[in-house]
C-alpha cells in the first residue's frame, strides 16, 4: 500500500546532449524548441539561442584534434547595438594541455593567433571562471577571421591550441536569422547589396516570470483522510498520461517502490524510476490528486533529482560527462513550470561537467505566493 507519508529518494543523473554528433561532412542539426529557442549545429561549431533572443555561439578544436582541446563563446543579445563577447577555455583533459595550464597565473595570458598575426593577449586568465576573455578587438579580428578559411590559434608560452573554422559561417548565420539581422550592417555574415538598418532587427523579449512556491509536506488533506493506493494501481494510472510506456517508462511496473510525497492540502507528487541506460537514469514524475478524479498530470520521464518544490533531469552526452543537458521545473503552486534547459555544448574533452552554459529556455523566478 502506498501512503502519502512515505518519502522520496534523491537521485543524481545526467542527461543526452541535445547536440547531435557531426559528422565529417558538411553536416548540420538544427532544433527548434516549442518555447522559442533555438540550437543548431555544423561541423565543430555550435549556436543556442534562448527565448529572450539572446545567441551563444561556441567554436572547438576539430573533432580528431583531442590533445589541445579548446572552445569559444561568443554571445551576443538581441537588439540593435547589442556588442558581442568573447570567451576562450583551455581544456585539461589531455596531460599536455593539464601541463600548460598549470602554468597560468597572473603573468601569464593567452595569446590570439590568426594566420600567424598576433592580436596581443586576453585578458587575465580566471581560475574561478576557468576562462579568459577576449578583447574586443580580439573578438572583432576572431568573427571576420571565422567568415572564412582561417587558421586561428590560442598561444601560451610553448603551447598551442587550434580552433577549427569548420562550421562557423553556418552557425552565425543561423543566428543572424533568430535574431532578425540578415541583411543589417550588425549581422555576423554581411549580406551583398543594399543593406538594411539596424532598427530593423528584432528586440530582446522578456523572460517569463515564475514564482516559486515550496510545497507543504504537512498540509492537513483533503477530507482529512490519508492517500491510500496500491503500486499497481498507481503504474495503471500512470500509464494513461503515456504514449508508449513500454519506451518512455519501461520500468514502471517493476518492484521498486514509488515515491508520493504531499504538495499541498490536495494535490501529491508521485515519482518511480523509469529507465536506465548506459550512463544516465531516469525516473517519471507525476502530480495527481488526492482523491478523485485523481487526473495525473506528466511532468518527465527523465529525472534525476527532486528537492522540495524543485525537479530537475541532467543527463551526460557520453560517459566521460564532458557534455551535459539539463531541463529545471519549479513548483508554481499548483503545478511544475519548466524554469531553465541548456546544454554545456558539444562532447570535445574541454573539461569534466561541460564547457559552458548554453541555454534555449530561461526564466525569472521570484520566490513566495
């Protein structure tokens, strides 16, 4: 029998990269999210471009080039005078590159490279950030180097890392497009022709608000009566807010215990392990009623971990973890609201945990009714 005064369990997970794996040819996945972002990738190079418009273009060593791993970001808001920043990080994962960095200090900066022209050093390199970032005319001289073949290298002392070119006209112009600036002078990739103005392109949109409510583990129930259901019941209820559950959920009619646990005086959250893969887990997560109609509500079949009014599904492109996506939902009150998604980028061995935050979906939460 399951009752509403069981716990829950946390569990860790990580979830599969939202990036496809490329391929040697000219090859490119582009996806666009229901809620208004956008990723898209070519090659070595990447976009992600959230619902505020805000883009994040990340560049990488070529795919065979693992022993100097290195990645840039370039972001760039909405908006017509929007500046572009610029990022470089060194990844450590090879012990040539582990030996160079631990050279870094204070005295010691990053040099940029193009076709064997110096552009002067970055500024000072942040152990806390574990990145340097351009100047702006490092940036400048870095976006009219990637509209063509280039040979872009990151110096420091006797070691160097290269930036693959291969892909990154595709990926600007894909965020040109998201952003409205083809055709602009503030475009990446400069269009032939009469140009059209800078006003004409689209404007930052705000990031939807949420408030996030903790739930109330004590709240006296409904009718004053406990929750009181057994496990195959609950899975047949289940079952009936899935497509396919033999895919989505092969595990939910297996022995392990559910998870209920209350969120207000009528409603419960009710979890139970879903599937497992190599290297990433899953587990469903539901909202349902106390009492009838019990209409269960959906929230994922993914996640990895819950804490008080806060779900999450992380989920590791390989097993090594230097990829990684992750989805946030909050709870509203009275239901879960997607808060954030994002991926780190593609699976390049920059570092353990992914080089970056590159989101599609963001949001501003405030706390309390």
């Amino acid at each position: 029998m399951i009752k509403n005064t069981l716990s829950f369990s946390q569990f860790i997970h990580i979830p599969i990269p939202l990036v496809a794996a490329i391929g040697a040819a000219v090859v490119s996945t582009a996806s666009m999210a229901a809620d208004g972002g956008i990723e898209f990738t070519s090659q070595d190079w990447q976009v992600a471009c959230d619902n505020t418009r805000t883009c994040r273009i990340a560049g990488y060593q070529a795919e065979n080039n693992s022993e100097f791993p290195v990645s840039v970001l370039l972001v760039r808001r909405a908006g017509a005078n929007a500046d572009v920043d610029g990022k470089i990080k060194l990844g450590g994962a090879k012990e040539s590159s582990s030996k160079a960095l631990m050279q870094l200090g204070s005295r010691h900066r990053i040099s940029l490279l193009i076709n064997g022209r110096d552009y002067g050093e970055t500024r000072p390199f942040s152990a806390a950030a574990g990145n340097a970032e351009l100047t702006a005319a490092q940036v400048n001289a870095l976006l009219e180097a990637l509209t063509k073949t280039s040979k872009i290298e990151l110096v420091l002392r006797n070691s160097r890392w290269q930036l693959s070119d291969k892909g990154a006209s595709a990926v600007m112009l894909k965020a040109d497009e998201f952003q409205g600036r083809v055709g602009t002078p503030s475009a990446f990739i400069k269009a032939e022709g009469a140009a059209k103005p800078n006003s004409s392109v689209l404007a930052p949109k705000p990031a939807p608000k949420l408030r996030f409510v903790a739930p109330n583990p004590k709240a006296v129930p409904s009718g004053q009566r406990k929750f009181v259901m057994r496990s195959s019941q609950l899975a047949a209820l289940m079952k009936e807010t899935l497509r396919d559950a033999d895919r989505d959920c092969p595990n939910l009619d297996d022995k392990s215990p559910w998870r209920v646990s209350r969120l207000n005086n009528s409603q419960l959250l009710a979890q139970h392990d879903c599937w497992v893969s190599a290297y990433n887990a899953g587990s469903g997560v539901w909202v349902i009623n106390d009492k009838k109609p019990y209409k269960p509500t959906l929230v994922t079949t993914s996640a990895t971990s819950y804490d008080k009014g806060k779900l999450s599904s992380v989920q590791k492109g390989r097993g090594i973890g230097d990829c990684i996506s992750q989805v946030d939902w909050l709870w509203t009150g009275r239901a879960f609201e997607k808060s954030h998604e994002s991926t780190t980028g593609l699976c390049r061995m920059i570092e353990a945990g992914g080089a970056w935050q590159l989101p599609t979906y963001v949001t501003e939460v405030k706390i309390g009714k």
